[in-house]
C-alpha cells in the first residue's frame, strides 16, 4: 500500500482508497462579519438600554467603548455573550453623562451607535390643596 508524503497533518486510510488532509497553515479561516450591526438609541435617565452586536464567529474576545473609555462589568455595566455570537453591552441606571458614542471593537470589526439620554417627564403624585392666606 502506498502512503502520501509527510507534508500531510493526518492521513485517514480506508480499505480502497486514502484521503489526506493538508497542514493546518494552509487551511484559512472565514472572515469575521458582522452580521447584525450596532443600532442608534433613545432611552430616558434611570432606565436601562442594551446594545447588541451579531458575528459571524463565536466567543471571540472584544471590547466595549463609551466616548473613547473602555468598558468593563460594574454594578451599572455589564459585558456579556449571549448564545456565543451575540455580543452585549447594558447599561442600567442611565444617567446623561452615560450619553454619547459607544463602540464596539473585535479584530478587525468597529461598529459605533449613538445613545441619547433624555430627561424622564415630570410626574406630579400629588395634587396642590388650597391655602388661605391672611394678611396682618
């Protein structure tokens, strides 16, 4: 029986016939895509928003940024993966410092989103009694 020559990683033999695979530095891997991109939001101040980006590979390591400062998991913030190919930044309590551009970075893949903060609507949870004044 004949064999391949050693350039080959693994070879599988079979009763009629072999197949060899080749080294692994030949195999290329599929580009990194972004398959659902980073939406623009509108939220009010002390609720909550969640980001999200959809990629092509799973469980790849990546960063979260606001206004240019990394992000990493606080009592506010929390980084996570979902279901290993989404990749999620939320952000509770929002306040209207937390307002402006968050990016999201993964090898060669950048996706940006604008959040606005607006104020909650006034809510009166008491209605004015009339007051009698009287002059001296």
């Amino acid at each position: 029986m004949l064999y391949p020559p050693c350039c080959c990683a693994v070879v599988i033999l079979f009763p009629c016939c072999f197949a060899a695979i080749p080294p692994a530095d030949t195999v290329q891997s599929l580009p990194l895509e972004m398959v659902k991109p980073l939406q623009n939001m509108d939220a009010m101040e002390t609720g909550a928003v969640t980001f999200e980006v959809e990629l092509s590979q799973d469980d790849l390591e990546h960063q979260w940024f606001h206004n240019g400062v990394e992000l990493s998991n606080s009592d506010r913030v929390e980084v996570k993966v979902h279901r290993h190919r989404f990749y999620r930044l939320i952000v509770k309590d929002l306040a209207f410092e937390d307002a402006g551009e968050y990016k999201f970075t993964c090898r060669d893949v950048t996706a940006v989103a604008q959040l606005v903060v607006t104020e909650r609507p006034l809510e009166i949870t008491r209605s004015l009694q009339a007051v009698t004044v009287y002059e001296r």
